[in-house]
C-alpha cells in the first residue's frame, strides 16, 4: 500500500547530497532538522523523513526537505553505500507495505 517515491535526481557536492523527488515531501515551507532528536520530536512528514535517515545513515548531521527536495549533510563525504541507503529511504517513504516480488 502507498506509492514508490520515483527519485529523479541525485547530485552529490562535497559533503552534502541533493534528492529531487517526483512528488512533494512538504508543503513549501519544509523543515530543517539538525539531529534525530529534534527530527523525532516532529510531526510533519518532513520531520518523519527526517527521522528515518538519521536512522539509516551513519553521519549524517543536517537534513533540510521542501516541497520534493531533500538535501542531506554528510560531514566526510558521501559513500554509494550512504547514497543508496539514502535513496532507499526516500523512495519507501509512502509506502506502508514493502513491494511484493
């Protein structure tokens, strides 16, 4: 049940990496989230996406998602590992059953 957010672009500068998403997360306004804790503390579902990647993503220290842009602070850098399991999240957002083979 739910839908697969479709991620249409992923852009990684640095420390931090950029995911451009088919659908919106937010409203405009967004939200930005400096640790799991105050992600946690959240009720938006930009606060829930949050919450979610700190938990999948060793490192990481600044989420920011609005409207359908989520852009994630890895200090050290992003392994393709970090960048799968980030893109992971973000497409099984909406999805309250994982897909069946």
């Amino acid at each position: 049940m739910g839908q697969t957010i479709e991620i249409g672009n992923v852009r990684v500068v640095g420390e931090v990496a950029s995911f451009t998403t088919d659908r919106n997360i937010s409203s405009q306004d967004g939200g930005v989230f400096e640790s799991a804790d105050e992600a946690a503390a959240a009720t938006s579902y930009p606060g829930l996406l949050a919450s979610k990647l700190f938990a999948a993503i060793d490192g990481i220290d600044h989420v920011f998602a609005g409207s359908n842009q989520i852009v994630i602070r890895r200090p050290g850098g992003w392994t393709d590992d970090a960048t799968a399991a980030a893109s992971s999240v973000i497409e099984m957002f909406y999805r309250y059953y994982p897909a069946q083979p």
